[in-house]
C-alpha cells in the first residue's frame, strides 16, 4: 500500500485538468493522469489502475454519472463533478454507489478536503481487503487442515487429537506449513 495515491482526471477541459492538478500535492497525488472522454479514461485504467476518478461531467462522449456507476464496484474513490443546478438530483442517484458528488462551480479548498476524503477511503479499503484476503487464507488453512485430518480419522483410524499432532509432527519433521503438511495428505488418500 502506497501512500501516494494515482488520480485520474476525466475532463474535456485542459484548463480544469492544470487547475485540480495545482491543488493537488505530488507528493500525495501521484501520477495524475488526464483522459479527455470516458473512451480515453477506460483504456487508461486498462493500462494503469487509478486510486481515485476525478470526472468533470458531462463528458463528451458518454454521461458522466453513468460512466462513474460503471466504476463503482471498483475500490476507487470516485468524484463526480456537476452542474450545481443538477447537483441534488445526481447526488441522490449515486451515492448509493459509494461516489461522491460535488457542484460546480467550487472552491479548490472544497474540492481539496473531498479528494483527501477519498484518499482515505481508499487507503481504508485497501487495509480492509488485504484483511479479508488474510482472513479468507486463515480459513482455508483450517478448511485443507480439517479435510487432512478426517482423511487420517478414516484412513489410519485415529483420534481427532492424533490426526491433529501427526499433521502437525509432519509439518515440523519437514519443515512445511501445517497447510502444506495437510495438502500432502490429502494428495495421498485422493489417489
């Protein structure tokens, strides 16, 4: 995990893209990329995976709120930017998605505290993800491990306890995981 975070800016506008560009530190915003429509933003986050989508709609090619809703079961942060007279109604479509919706015009303070909102948010996901993936492993440790041991309950005739300290003496004696000692197991009685 990174604590620089890689912005993309969607916008037709150059001169939008060098304004949030100057608000955002490089030292905490970086790269900052540009796509001037939602055709050039979906090659470049084939190419480049972006922490936080910055979209100054409407876009030229697409509606700007469906392009966001596209991106949402994403882990970007996404920052919608709207016309302030549309800004009640798209807010209310899509914050269920998780994308945060500013007016236009507005201040480049306003528009700086949304964008370190964002990057926390991320930076919190990712922690959370890297979590879950930790927690998903731990359980499929316990899963082969369990497996392992009803293998020898059946095949070797032993107690829970003795399944338990012959996996356990096995990953020792040659120096693998309990998960790996398990797999062997497994192997041997599948066959």
């Amino acid at each position: 995990m990174s604590s620089r975070r890689k912005v993309l800016i969607v916008s037709e506008s150059d001169t939008f893209f060098d304004n949030i560009s100057s608000i955002l530190p490089k030292e905490q915003f970086n790269p900052i990329l540009h796509a001037k429509n939602g055709g050039e933003a979906r090659r470049q986050l084939l190419e480049n995976d972006s922490d936080i989508l910055l979209i100054d709609s409407p876009l030229s090619d697409e509606h700007g709120v469906l392009f966001a809703e596209n991106f949402s079961e994403t882990n970007m942060g996404i920052l919608l930017l709207v016309n302030a007279d549309m800004y009640d109604e798209v807010c209310s479509k899509v914050e269920d998605h998780g994308i945060v919706t500013l007016p236009k015009p507005n201040s480049p303070q306003m528009f700086y505290m949304a964008v370190k909102m964002l990057a926390a948010m991320t930076l919190r996901l990712e922690k959370m993800e890297t979590k879950n993936r930790s927690l998903q492993e731990k359980m499929n440790d316990i899963r082969t491990i369990n497996k392992a041991k009803w293998m020898l309950i059946e095949n070797q005739k032993m107690s829970e306890s003795e399944a338990h300290h012959y996996i356990e003496k096995k990953a020792m004696d040659e120096r693998l995981s309990r998960r790996e000692a398990a797999e062997r197991i497994i192997e041997k009685y599948e066959l």
